[in-house]
C-alpha cells in the first residue's frame, strides 16, 4: 500500500487530499472518480517516510458511509 498526496483543481479553486492504495495509478484513478471534471494530479515530491505502508485496516470508495452534517 502507498500514500501519495493529489491535488484536485477546478479552475482557480484548488485543495488536496491524501490517498491510501495498493499503486499510485490506483490512488490517482480513486481521485479523479471522486472529483469527475475537475484537474487531479499527484502531488510531488512523495514523502518518502509516509509512502509506503502497513496494509491494516483500509476501507474501498464505496464502503465508507456518509456522515451526518
């Protein structure tokens, strides 16, 4: 498993989000999903320390429930 940070834009608005996934391409591909129409890339350089790791507990898009405003 990898943690890689993405930046999503949508024209001047821009944020990022940290992503958990067994590849960056997987990571990448989950972002870009989430966010249809909007510019995502990977954020660069990786934290080399925070890369790479443990496979414990990670939950799939789709799994996670909504939570209540």
């Amino acid at each position: 498993m990898v943690k890689i940070s993405v930046e999503v834009s949508n024209g001047a608005a821009r944020f990022r989000v940290s992503v958990q996934a067994r590849s960056i391409e997987r990571a990448l591909e989950l972002v870009e999903r989430l966010n249809p129409g909007k510019g995502c890339k990977v954020r660069f350089p990786l934290d080399a320390e925070a890369f790479f790791i443990d496979e414990g507990v990670v939950a799939e898009v789709g799994t996670l429930g909504k939570v209540a405003a």
